[in-house]
C-alpha cells in the first residue's frame, strides 16, 4: 500500500476500496468463501445453502427524504440476501451510538427498522447497543448482518454474450437525495431517496421460471460499478444505451448542475438484473407488476465484441464507463 | 424514559441498559425470539437449530495485553454463540474505520483476527469496510455476527435447586487490564486480558454426557451480572462463597486499591455453567484439562431458600449481590 493511513476514499466503494479489502484483508481473511466478495455468503447449513450478509450503516444525515439510517440498515442488508437469490428471513441489529444522542430520534430509528422489517417479512432477532463518549462517533451507527435461505443460484460465471441488462427504476435518487441534503443546495424537484426492500419483488421472481443470470444493487459507486464488478475478471463487455438508462427529471438536473454522471450514483431500493435475450421482454412484463420496478427497462446487453463497461450516448457516441477510484461524496449509507 | 439523552450508561450491560432495551427497543422490535435476550438467537433453518448472535466492540484502547479488539471481536461472537449450546461455524466482519487511522495498525488487528478465527476453527466468510472523517469515530469499530449448529440445548428455565455453579476460571481479568491501560493506573503484577474462544473447550463439552441446564460468559458487568440474569424472573437464589471464587492476586490488589468489587469487572474468555450437582465433580475434571479451564472452580450453588444473588464472604457474613446500575468503565469490549 503506498499511503499509510486510511483516507475516506478507502471507504467508497471505489478502486481504492477494492485495493484496501483486496491487498490488506484478504491477505489475512483468506476464507475461499469470503474470496468471492459478494454481496452474500453462501453457506451449506444442514446441507441446505443460506446466505450470509454484513453492512455497516454511517450514513449522515441520519434523517432524509425517503428515508432513516434504520430504514436504510434493514433495507440494505435485505437487498443483499436477495441480490444472492435468497429469501431473506433473519436480521441482526446492532447500534453504537454517542453520548448525548437523543432518546426521541433513537426511537424513530428503532420504529422505522422495526416497519420496514415487517413489510418486508424479516424478522430482527438479536442485537447489541454499545454507548461511546461524545465527539467520539457521529450520532448513530448500525450495522446489520441477515441470513436468507438461496432460492435461484445467481452467478457472474453464468453470464454470457447477447444477455440483456436491465435496471429495475430510475438511477440516482439515493446518492443525489443525501448530497442536496448534505451540501445543503437546495436544490428543487422529486429528490428522494428509492431506500426499499428488494425482497418485495425478488421473493417473487425467485418462485418463477426466469432464466436470470446475475443480479446486484447499485449502491455505493451506482450502476458504473455493480455493471463492472459484474464483468471482472471475464473477457466480456456491457453496452449500455444512455437514452435507455430512466432517471427521473430532478435527478439529472441535479447531477448536471453538479457535473455528475448519474451512472456512479448509489442507490438503495433498485436492482440490475443480468438475463437471458429470450426472457428479458417477460421478465420486464413481470417487474412493471410491481410497484417498486414499475420503471423497469432494459439498459443495455452483454457482449464479446467490446471488454469492459460502455456506453452508447443520446449523440451516438462511445465512451467507456470505467470503475470509480473513489465515491465523491463519503457516507452516503 | 426519564433521561431525553442517551448516556454512556445506556451501553454499560447496567440497568439502565436494561431499561433501554426493554423500554425503548423491544416496544418495536418485538420478535418472540428476540424477545428473549439471549445471547444467541436460536433459529430453526432448514428443520435444524442455529444459533445466530451479532455484538460491536468500540474497546479503548484497541491494542491491550492479551490481544486487541480484532482478537475480542472474533471471540465474542464465539463466545456468545458457545453459551448458546452451539458449535461456532461462521462470522461477519464489518469495520468502520475512523479517516486517518494506522494501515500498519489495521494490518494487525485483521491478522489478529484472523490468527483467532483460525484457531477456534471458525470461518470470517463475509465483512464490509465504512470509513468516516476524522473526528466522526474513535479509529475503529468492528461489529461481528456469528451463526453456529446448536448441538446442546440449555435454557436457564432448567435451573433448579441444588444446581452447582462453576467458573471456568480466575475472574477480573479482563476488565481490570483495560482499566490500567486506559487510566495509566501503571499497577504491576499479572494484568492480561483472558480474552479467548471459549469453543476451544466448549466444542469438546457438547459432545460429552453432562447435565449443564446454563452457561453465560461473564463479560459486561462480570459474574454478578450473568448470575442476576441467570435467575431473573424465577422464585431462585443463589449463594456464591467468596473464599471458592478464582482471583489472581493482582487482580485482587488492584480492585482493593481502586475500591471495586470483581464480581462486576468483565471477563472475556471465561463461562459460568449451572449444573445438575450430580455431574459437578466429573465436569470439573473435566474441565481441568483443557488450558483455558484449568482454574475452573465451583464457586456456589442454585437454592430456593434465598431470592437473589447472595455472597457468603471470607468472614461468615452475607450480602446481596445486585443487579448493577451502570458499568464504572464505559467500552472495555
């Protein structure tokens, strides 16, 4: 490693994370499972195969249009599960919080995990509190781990030339919601953040016959990196369709205000989906269902013909879409 | 709740922890197992029985004889899932790493980690990595979860009289070290964390014939602690006799200078069992064959004729021995 202390860009998301986690933890963590660097373990458990998952949550602000830092900890570790095609079932909960912290903001949190939990048909069954002097954490942190019973075996390996990419609603509401909130900018229009369990959608499509390949949020680093990880290590190539991509009108004036590429913001309630040609317009017929992926589209294809992420702009151009070396906003979930 | 504010007491493993959690958290979380506040959940996955625990450390200092809070971090969890009856098999690793923080000193605490994982035959098989600014975190945090097969069940409802209790080994210890690390007490003698994965003996416990109806590992406010929760909610009581109680001397010296009683320092790599008395002896032989149990003593026994925790001291007398109010230390785990 060539700098010698943790920067915030280590925490991103980005190439520096990747570096951090691949150059330093694995060289001890060296678990083959854990090598994979998914979003969820697969574990054989009384020879039935659950998936495993962790996050911590340091978003800031705690608070924000669509949703809460406990909101967002069941929501993401939910979507994990699912992203690894399982039914998630079980959620820890665990809080650091600071001295001074208020008792009526700790039980909104508490509610709003609680609500949104069972919405989504998981159970929070363990937790822990640990207390730390003022000024020595920011408010609130949580950190959530689940376990989900694997329904549909998804895999990058399975991805293969000629499989469409589809996104399941418009990219960039969570990022772009925390900065204008943030950064205080003011910014007008439908800002809010797409926080959601997945599961309300996925539990659905794991129970019918579609021949779905790979699946992954976009969350730090946004749809940029989920399409890249998706490919790393493989010879393959994703041609996305800018005029395909849907966002909502506030959030490209946002991101072009601010000179963002919509592509690396993160979201949390959305989900890339990685199947084959001959199921993809079904499939979407199957999402617009639902009114989480109602917005469902197709944003591009898999093929052999290019390496790496690309993507077609409204002018007919080409450009690569490459991985990001750091988040630009640190805490965003 | 009478306090608006969280205080460091919240976190303390005290009372009004207890509160918090009762009052606050479970009046939203109130899954049935949850409910229960164990320190391991028990789930039925895939008609089986796991155990399914999570804790964060925010230990100060990070480094301190006897291991850090990568080595804490791992047994914990072990620890936790041990007491549940279960063969430990898989943890979560997730760090929140405050900006700034030693890559050299984060290179050591993932190598300690590793090494005790290693060791107690456990797989680190998923983490996350969160980076916050400088000011915002005390350089680290770790939250770890662990899932494991319930292979003994014990269940503190089968506690019934004439139950011996045993110590696996010296109390304090723990505890104590922080202590003279964080205070610069600079007291000599002895004073080494017992930080250390109980599965190294309890693994071999569960697969032997005796008749343990309870276990908890004495950590947040130490013995007394763990023996009130023990009999909370029940018509029992229990009598510990201070002369049978394992102490190391400099354990001892250094609560006689500071004024404290060990019964409520911490622990974290020693368990307390309730047994049937029948199975004592043999089970104490036992134990002395293993390092981390060679002190293991019984120290007193479950009666009907007394409600609380009672302790006979070394001059005949006899004093309740209470439920604590707040932890002295905040974060020693």
């Amino acid at each position: 490693m060539e700098q010698k202390i943790i920067t915030l860009s280590h925490g991103s998301g980005g190439l520096l994370s990747w570096r951090l986690i691949k150059e330093l933890i694995l060289k001890y963590f060296s678990d083959p499972i854990l090598k994979r660097l998914e979003d969820s373990a697969e574990l054989a458990v009384n020879s039935k195969n659950l998936a495993f998952t962790t996050d911590s949550y340091v978003v800031n602000p705690i608070f924000f249009p669509g949703g809460d830092i406990g909101k967002l900890a069941i929501c993401g570790t939910i979507n994990d599960l699912a992203m690894k095609g399982a039914i998630p079932q079980f959620i820890s909960f665990s809080l650091i919080i600071e001295e001074g912290f208020s008792l009526y903001e700790l039980e909104r949190i508490i509610k709003s995990a609680s609500t949104t939990a069972k919405k989504a048909g998981v159970r929070i069954v363990c937790g822990d509190t640990k207390v730390v002097e003022k000024g020595k954490a920011d408010k609130l942190f949580i950190t959530t781990s689940g376990i989900g019973r694997i329904k549909k075996i998804l895999n990058k390996e399975y991805i293969k030339p000629g499989d469409k990419v589809i996104i399941s609603g418009t990219i960039g509401d969570h990022g772009i919601t925390i900065m204008n909130e943030r950064l205080n900018l003011n910014l007008k229009g439908d800002l809010t953040s797409d926080c959601a369990p997945l599961n309300l959608v996925t539990n659905r499509i794991f129970t019918e016959e579609f021949d779905i390949h790979f699946m992954r949020d976009p969350t730090r680093g946004g749809v940029a990196s989920a399409l890249n990880e998706a490919i790393d290590g493989t010879r393959l190539g994703i041609l996305i369709h800018e005029e395909w991509v849907p966002i909502k009108p506030a959030v490209k004036g946002a991101c072009e205000i601010l000179g963002l590429d919509p592509l690396y913001i993160a979201n949390e309630g959305k989900f890339i989906a990685i199947l084959n040609s001959a199921d993809s317009e079904r499939f979407l017929h199957f999402l617009k269902k639902f009114s989480l992926s109602r917005n469902a589209r197709i944003i591009g294809e898999v093929t052999d013909k290019l390496s790496g992420v690309w993507l077609k702009t409204i002018i007919g151009g080409m450009r690569p879409v490459l991985q990001l070396e750091a988040e630009g906003l640190p805490r965003i979930c």
